[in-house]
C-alpha cells in the first residue's frame, strides 16, 4: 500500500522531472506539481513569468505562483480525471502571452505540467481572420453593385438612355476589384520579401516631376491643382537620394493619389522634397479634408480605415472610387525596404502632409 502523504511524489517523479529539464532548451517552462496543485519543483524559464525564482515558487499553490484560473483548471482535471490534460492561459503580468498547457499525470501522484508559448501563434491566427474578413467585405459591396445593375441591365423595362450610366458604374466597380487584386499582390509581394530593390542615386527633382505628370489627368477632373515645389538648388544641387526609382515612385503616387481624392475641389496638392539629416525627405501635402488625430498612430496599418466616407469618395462624375486601406501600407513597406521611414501630420478639415524618408546617395 502507498503509505505517502497526500500530495507527495516520488523521488524517481523528481529524478524524470530533472531528466526534462536538462533536456529542455526553454521552450516549454516545466513544473512538478503534486495532487494539491502546489508546485514542487520548476524550471528556470518560470522566473519570467512570475518574476520569482524557482525556488521561490516551491510549495505554492499555481493560483498564488501564477495566478491563472485557466492553469489551475487544467490541473485540477487531472487530479479529477487522472487523465492528461490541455488548456490555453494568459501568463507574464501585465505583458501577458499566451500559453498552451498541457498537463501530464506521473503514476503515483502528481504531474508535469507543460507551458508552451503559442503568442505568435495566436496573433498569426488573429492576422488571418482579419485578413479574411476585411478581404470578404471589400469584396461583396462591388460585387453586389455589379450584380444589382446586371439585373436592372436584364430587366425588361430598362431604361435605355440609362444603360451608359449603368455600363459605366459596372465598369467603375471593375476597376476597384482589379485594383484592389492587385494592391493585395503587390502588398504580399513586398511583404514577403520578394521583391528586388534596385537602389541607385536618383533625382529627387525627376521623381516628383514623374509623380506630378501622372497624377495630373485625376487631379485635373477633379479641378486640383498639383505644384512642384522644389528646394533651393544653391544648396541642394547634386544631391541624390539612395532608391529604387520604380518603387519609391509608386509610392509617392500613392500618397499623391490620396492627397487628390480627399481634397476639395479648387484645392492643391503640393509636392516638395528636402535634405534632413543624411535622408531625402519626398512630402505630398494638401489642404484637403484632413484625418483626426486619434486616426493617425494607424493610418499606415493594412485595411486601416478613417471611415468608410473618406474610404468611398465620390468623384466629380458621381461614380465611387474605392479604397481597400492598402495604399498605405504599401506605402509604409516600399520605404521599409528602403531602410527608410514615413510619417504623416494632419489637422481635420485643414489638411495632410505625408512623408517618405531615404537613405542620401553617398557622393562618389
């Protein structure tokens, strides 16, 4: 008959438990735990989640060392059921992760009890759900427009003096599927390092004059004026900013697109350049309808939205153009892979000014 006391473990328990813990190279944090749910022993990797060493959590109890019910329940199923057990807990103080636990009965009493780090794992999940969800909502309200106006198209008292106003808001909401597919190409392409950056000294007077004649048709049938605003050549001649020309460019016009779309009509969009600090900062300013403060820490997040008015705005011929949220982000990777940086400030209903930094091309 086992005569031990309630609660004990055996020495070879303990000798198995030392055996794990040589062979563990931090991942998972170990504990010997007996059938009172008191912690006997624990492995060095403890400490960071309850700032006590290990010899400071024996004989507490998990609530007292830890303080997690989700760790206490699962340990008290085996102690119940005598079978294995698993669960997931919020551990660490006030910079909690997540853990998986997985608790194991040892013959004779007691248990291991296992604490795997699933955080990222959890935050990955988390990213694909919202990925998922963000993607299916941008997609269904074009594809209910398209579908609405086929079906208006099809019906038999169609107006006709009204089907080139139907074929060109099918066409519209085209344009932002194909956009909005290939934003989520480039964004994953550039995300997942793909993409070969090919820096070379470039003009900054050349970049924004490329920008400036390709935004010009949309900012003229917006009535938006666009000026270059270049520095003074006394002090800037020669200079050369460190950059891929294609993508720092689709960048800057990403931000010239944006500073277009929600300015007034009669407004202007300015586009500038100057040295700060061994960098090439490139600004696109406006004085549009500007992003509230409590927007601007996100603005640069994918699917990140101010709200879906400024996302859906109307243009001059009434159709809608869309955004998905992903001009910024593509924003904010191009100058990433630049070893740059960006920045934005913005007063509502004053204006914007955006900013792309990059490297200085160092002088030969």
């Amino acid at each position: 008959m086992d005569r031990r006391p309630a609660g004990a473990t055996s020495s070879l328990a303990e000798a198995a438990f030392e055996a794990l813990l040589g062979r563990s190279s931090g991942d998972p944090v170990l504990l010997l735990v007996d059938d009172r749910l008191h912690v006997l022993r624990a492995g060095p990797q403890a400490e960071r989640l309850t700032d006590r060493a290990p010899e400071q959590l024996r004989g507490l109890s998990l609530i007292a060392a830890f303080g997690s019910a989700p760790l206490d329940a699962v340990a008290r199923s085996v102690v119940l059921t005598g079978e294995p057990a698993t669960g997931e807990a919020q551990l660490g103080g006030p910079a909690q992760r997540t853990f998986q636990v997985d608790a194991v009965p040892i013959p004779g009493g007691g248990m291991v009890v296992a604490l795997h780090d699933i955080t990222n794992l959890r935050r990955i999940e988390r990213v694909r759900r919202d990925f998922v969800a963000n993607i299916s909502h941008e997609l269904r309200t074009p594809i209910t427009s398209i579908k609405l106006l086929a079906e208006t198209l099809q019906a038999a008292h169609a107006d006709e003096e009204a089907l080139p106003d139907f074929a060109n808001q099918i066409a519209s909401e085209v344009d932002h599927l194909a956009q909005l597919v290939d934003e989520l190409l480039d964004l994953a392409t550039i995300e997942s390092g793909q993409v070969h950056m090919a820096i070379e000294p470039v003009d900054p007077n050349e970049v924004l004059a490329s920008v400036a004649e390709r935004i010009g048709p949309v900012a003229e049938r917006r009535r938006i004026g666009v000026q270059l605003q270049p520095p003074d050549p006394a002090t800037t001649s020669g200079l050369r900013a460190a950059a891929d020309p294609g993508r720092l460019g689709q960048a800057l016009l990403n931000l010239a697109h944006n500073a277009v779309k929600f300015s007034h009509p009669g407004g202007e969009v300015r586009l500038s350049w100057q040295p700060v600090e061994g960098r090439v900062r490139f600004i696109v300013a406006d004085d549009g309808i500007g992003i509230s403060q409590a927007h601007l820490s996100r603005i640069f997040e994918r699917f990140y939205k101010v709200d879906r008015s400024r996302a859906r705005a109307e243009n001059d011929d009434g159709l809608v153009t869309g955004s998905a949220g992903l001009g910024l982000a593509i924003v904010r990777h191009v100058a990433d892979a630049h070893g740059g940086s960006t920045g934005v400030e913005s007063v509502e209903g004053i204006g914007s000014t955006f900013w792309i930094d990059v490297p200085e091309a160092t002088q030969p």
